[in-house]
C-alpha cells in the first residue's frame, strides 16, 4: 500500500486537493452563490462590477513580483501553503461580517468584502503561481493532458457534491438569510483549511537556479526581450486579456435571471447544478479534443462559447427561469474548458527554466482583466444588459480570428 501511494502519490495529493477545493469553492461559487449574496446587499452594478475587478484583477497586478521573488527561490511550497491559508482566512472574514452586520448594516459587509475580497485574491495570486510550478515539476510533461483531464473530473464530481448542500441549504426555510450564506462560508473556510494539508506530504524538488536580478532590471530588460523573441507567448497574453471580456460577465447573468424573473433562493442551487452538470459532461468533450486536436484547439472552443452564450441568454430568457438554466450548463463547458486548455496551452509554451517567469508575465501583463468587470458593472448601470451582452458577444468573435490568423512557432 505504501508502495503504492508512493508511485501515485502527487496523483493522490492533488486530486485529493481538488476534490476538496471543488466542494469548497461550490460553497461560493463566484458565478452564482457569490453575485447572489453581493445583489442582496447592494442593487449597484458598479459596486459589483469593482468587487469582481480585485478579484479578477488583483492576482495579475502582483504577479510579476510575486514570480520575481518566487524565481530565486528554489522551493515554493510554502508560498503555496500560505497562499491557500490566507485564502480560508478571507472566507472566515467573510462569515463574520456576513452574520453580524447583513441586518443592521449592509454598507459594512459590503465595504468589509472589498477588503476580504483583496486578501483572497493576492493570496491566490501567488498560491497559483506556486501551484503550477509544481506541477510542472512532479508531474511529467508527458502525463500532463491525462492528469488535467482526471483532475478536472474529480473536481466537477467533487463540485456537484457542493452543489447539492448549496441546494439544500438554500431550501431549507428555517435558515434565513443572513443565517444561510454565513453558514456556506464557514464551510468553506473549513474545507479550504483541510484542501492545504494534503500539501503538506509533497517532496518537492528544487528548481533549476537562477541569477538574482533587481525587479526594475527584471521589468525593463526582460520581459520585453522574451516578448519580442517569443510571438506565441506575446500572442497568448493578447488573446488572454480579450477573453477576459467573457469572464467579466459570468456573474453577471445571476444577476440578470434575479432581476428578469425575481427569482428565490431555490434557483442558485439549481443554476449552480446546471453549471456543475456542464462542467462535468463537458469533461469527455474537452478530454477528446485535447487528444485529438491538442490544447490549442481547446483554446479556440472556449472562446466561440464565450462568444455565443450572452447572445443565447438573452434570447433564452425569453422563455421563463427553468429553461434559462442550460445558459449555466454551457457556462460550465468554458469553465472546464478554460482550466484544461488555458493552462497546458501556458505550460506547453513556456520554456521549463523560465517557467514561473511566463506565468508571472501572463498574470502581469493581462491588465485589461483588471478593469473589465468595473467596465461592464458600468455600462450594465447605465446602458443595460442588453448592448453589453452584444458587445461582449463581438469582442470574442472578434478573438477567435486573432487567435487563429497566423500559424504560431515557437522560439
């Protein structure tokens, strides 16, 4: 048995890790429970729109300096374990406030998030960084496509878990709100707490040493170089900060099916099954693409969803809130999509010496993601949801032609 765990222990440890994340992160699912509980405290697009910019944006603000530091560092796990902690922490920070100050004073909650809501995405931004240098260390290139795919099966099973106490939560009409969203982010805090220690039996390998360099002489020097030699990665960072538009709107069709069809708490639960569902399904979908077509390919799908599915909830709503579910059914396709095919396509075109370089980079440079959702939060305020679902619709079609013009060679 121990022999075992040994061969396959990195499989174990970070399967297991997100299967306890799933759960945890269903608790708060950002495209559901989260807008929910944000449009019960306040009805401002604006306010929303810039709590979804820090937790967008924040982790690609800081990426570069994190990567810069974590580069002289031949261990990451403790930026990882740390990361993760602070990230429970922000959850826990969230419960209080929620429980305490809903009733008498929504302002506090809401000015409360924006604080917690920066410490969970700081914290992620490192803790990713540091994630997936590890990965690219214990995991062998060659085993990274079956890994990915296993690892984002075992998370959507996972998050239907979280789904279903979501759902039953929500139906249960002896927890009220504030009672009921405190509850769900204790839970997380919990389960994020327990997702760390698997960490703890990792043996990681030291990285290949690199020169010590002043961030300044990093920033200037660099950084332009590599993009300038690299035209594959340079062309990624445009095409990840103009996919970025399509991100910015996912919380907000909650929003959008509560104010259309003035919906109870019992539709989060079932949206976010729907989404689960589609994350789930779209797993053997994306799975045989990645084989058949590689992660590119991957890539190119994820941006055509994003592109079709504001111009289909518009036209589906239509038709009551039960058939506007399948809209978080085909949210759950690019949300799988994004997580097989965004990050193998970053890993495949990063050089291994230069790993957490590039991914510094990309998080850095991808400052566009940073004030989108502030932009749509704005423009839904004043022009509505329609134009700005359009727009979105076109920017992304307009994406796939830039992604795939030219043929992309790799220095």
């Amino acid at each position: 048995m121990i022999e075992l765990f040994n061969k396959y222990r990195y499989y174990v440890i970070f399967l297991g890790h997100g299967m306890l994340l799933a759960i945890t992160m269903s608790m708060i699912d950002f495209n559901t429970v989260f807008p929910s509980l944000v449009n019960k405290l306040s009805d401002s697009k604006v306010i929303f729109g810039a709590l979804y910019s820090i937790m967008l944006g924040v982790p690609f603000i800081f990426n570069l300096f994190f990567s810069h530091i974590m580069r002289r560092d031949q261990y990451k796990k403790k930026y990882l374990l740390l990361g993760i902690n602070l990230r429970a922490l922000s959850f826990l920070g969230m419960a209080f406030f929620v429980y305490y100050f809903s009733i008498e004073s929504s302002a506090i909650v809401v000015y409360s998030l924006f604080f917690w809501i920066f410490v969970f995405s700081i914290s992620g931004g490192f803790a990713g960084i540091a994630y997936l240098d590890i990965i690219g260390k214990v995991i062998d290139e060659k085993d990274r496509n079956k890994f990915f795919t296993y690892k984002q099966l075992v998370s959507s099973v996972s998050a239907l878990v979280g789904g279903l106490i979501i759902k039953k939560i929500f139906d249960l009409k002896s927890l009220e709100f504030p009672n009921n969203y405190s509850i769900i982010l204790f839970i997380a805090f919990g389960g994020l707490f327990l997702a760390s220690l698997l960490f703890w039996l990792i043996k990681e390998p030291p990285s290949n040493k690199q020169e010590d360099v002043k961030l300044s002489t990093y920033f200037f020097k660099e950084i332009p170089a590599i993009l300038k030699g690299d035209k594959v990665f340079s062309r990624f960072i445009v095409v990840q900060n103009l996919t970025g538009i399509s991100l910015m709107i996912l919380p907000f069709y909650m929003v959008y099916a509560k104010e259309t069809f003035q919906l109870d708490n019992s539709y989060i639960g079932i949206y976010l099954i729907f989404q689960i569902s589609g994350t789930i399904l779209s797993n053997f979908f994306w799975g045989r693409i990645n084989s058949k077509w590689g992660n590119k390919a991957v890539v190119n799908l994820c941006i055509l969803f994003g592109a079709i599915i504001p111009i289909f909830a518009l036209i589906i709503s239509r038709f009551g809130p039960s058939v506007y579910s399948l809209v978080f059914f085909l949210v759950g396709f690019v949300i799988s999509g994004r997580k097989i095919g965004f990050d193998q396509y970053l890993l495949e075109i990063s050089p291994e010496v230069e790993r957490t370089t590039y991914i510094g980079i990309n998080g850095t440079l991808s400052i566009f993601i940073v004030i989108l959702p502030l932009i749509g939060g704005t423009f839904i305020e004043y022009f509505g949801y329609n134009i700005t679902f359009l727009l979105v619709s076109i920017i992304m079609f307009i994406t796939t032609y830039i992604f795939r013009e030219k043929k992309q060679v790799h220095r």
